[in-house]
C-alpha cells in the first residue's frame, strides 16, 4: 500500500513545484486581457483625430473588443477540450500579442477595428483558463494563496489601465498602448509553454452548438448596431434600426429558447434556476453596464469639451 501511495504523492509534488511560475503566467495573461479593455479609451478622442473618425465610429474599437469577448466565451471550455488546455490558452496569448501589433500598425478605422475583434477572441479565452489552471495546479488548501496571487492581477489591469493608457498616448502617440502588450505577452507565452500543463480531467470535445453560437452572435451584433447608429438614425422612425431591433429580438428570443431544449448548449442557461447565482449575474449585468459607460464617454468629454490631456483624463 505504501509503494502505492508514493508515486502518487511524488507526481503530485512534481506537478505543484512550479505553481508560484504558473500563478505568475496566468496573471500576466489576465492583465494583459484587463488592461486593453480600460486602456484604449483614455486615447479615443487621439484616435479619432488621426483616423477621422466619428464618435460612433470610433466607438467600435471598445465595442467591437469586448462583443468579441462574448462570443469567445462560451466556447471556450469545448476549444479548450478540442486543443488542448495548455496548446489553446498559448494560443490565444499568440493571437493577442500578434492582433496587438497589427492594431498599433493600423492606418484606418477598419483595419483597426477589424484586428480588435481578432484581439478580442484571443484575449476572451484568458480569464476563465487562467483560473481553470490555477485551481488545478495548486492544491486544494493552497486556493485561497492562489485566488490572492490572481486578484492582484485582476485589480491591476483595470487600475492601471486609464492611467498608463494616458501617459503613453501623450508620450509616445495612441499606438504604443498597442505595443506595450507585445513584450508582456511574449513573456507569457514563454512562460505558459514552459510550465503550464494540460488538465489532468480533460474530456474528449462535446459535440459544439453553432447554432448556439450563432443566434448569440447575431443577436449580440445586431444589437450593438442598433445601440449605434440608433441615436444618429433617430431611432425607431428609421427602418435601418427597427431592422436591427427585429433582428436582435428574433435572434436572442431563439437563442434563449435553443439553449434551453439542445443537449449540448453553448450556454447552460438551466444553472440560472439557481437563484443565488441569477442575482448574482443580473447585479453583475448592471455594474458592467455602468462601469464601462463611464469609461469610455468620460475620457472624450474631458479632452474634448473640458481640454484635459489623456494623461489627466
């Protein structure tokens, strides 16, 4: 029985002995993904002068990042059973680090937007593996540690963000918030090939629901659209928008009604029958909505009406 035990116990020590370098891996990734969320919005008004750009315009290279974001999300376990945990979370730094350089290199507002979505799919995988990974690479007594190392990460994206972001659009030009990912993101996909594992509980990849996947798509989309252009299109006396508005209705009311009877949902929605959870989400549903209104209207208000410089802003 106890030539039995030690192998076990000898694995196990040798899977944890690297787990402060893997903590220091997942939270780079987690800063990274957090930082170019708040980051960008200092530099909108700069970018909105160099590319000439409108407001509404512009305001794609925030919106368009984070829809990005939550499409990539509910896929991500079934990507992550599909490729590998480890081979998946490197890639999706690489996609960020790479999108990250072509965004600082664009010349247009299409081109621009057009790499924030691609950074938005790599960055949308990094939050949720990340902690994935550090539940399985800590042991049990040691998770408290482990979410400790892992707040700090999160508490620093966000906090920084606003504040580098301006400094380096006043020093060096809105760009460089762009390729200041690069070093950071080479070192954690250095780290992440080095030292992260793949799941000791990774299951053979679901069946995925692209019909799911797609309804979420549309509606999400077509709504942030109409959320767009409906202000500057007077609402619903213009067919443009009531389109946008029958779409996204169609396409969420069918997407609810989809995840609920498919075997295999892109989203489980059945987990919100727990009402501690359902609470939980609507209150984090309205925070997010008042956070990152903020954030982004602020910054042009300051510099644009009040003459503040990103960096005060």
């Amino acid at each position: 029985m106890t030539t039995a035990v030690l192998p076990a116990l000898t694995a196990d020590a040798d899977r944890y002995r690297y787990r402060y370098i893997i903590a220091m891996t997942v939270s780079l990734a987690s800063v990274l993904e957090l930082l170019d969320t708040s980051i960008v919005n200092v530099a909108i008004p700069h970018m909105m002068g160099n590319l000439g750009a409108t407001l509404d315009e512009i305001a794609w290279v925030s919106t368009g990042y984070i829809v990005a974001n939550v499409i990539i999300l509910p896929i991500t376990g079934w990507l992550s059973a599909y490729f590998g945990r480890r081979r998946y979370f490197a890639g999706s730094i690489a996609i960020f680090v790479v999108s990250s350089f072509f965004c600082g290199n664009a010349h247009s507002l299409d081109s621009l937007v057009f790499w924030r979505i691609v950074q938005g799919l790599g960055g949308g995988a990094l939050l949720s593996t990340s902690q994935a990974i550090l539940y399985e690479e800590f042991p049990r007594e040691e998770y408290g540690t482990a979410m400790a190392i892992f707040g700090v990460g999160v508490m620093v994206g966000p906090t920084l963000g606003p504040t580098l972001g301006g400094y380096i659009t006043d020093a060096f030009g809105w760009p460089w918030i762009f390729y200041i990912n690069i070093p950071i993101g080479m070192l954690a996909l250095a780290l992440s090939l080095s030292f992260v594992n793949d799941s000791r509980y990774q299951q053979k990849a679901e069946r995925v629901d692209y019909v799911g996947l797609l309804l979420l798509a549309a509606g999400i989309g077509t709504l942030q659209t109409m959320l767009e252009r409906g202000e500057r299109l007077d609402w619903f006396d213009s067919r443009e928008v009531i389109a946008y508005g029958l779409i996204s209705a169609v396409s969420l009311i069918a997407f609810v009604w989809h995840e609920l009877t498919t075997e295999h949902p892109v989203v489980d929605l059945r987990i919100l029958k727990s009402r501690q959870l359902a609470v939980g989400v609507v209150f984090g549903g309205v925070l997010g909505i008042c956070l990152y209104a903020t954030v982004f209207v602020l910054p042009v208000y300051l510099q644009n009406l009040q003459n503040f410089t990103a960096e005060q802003t």
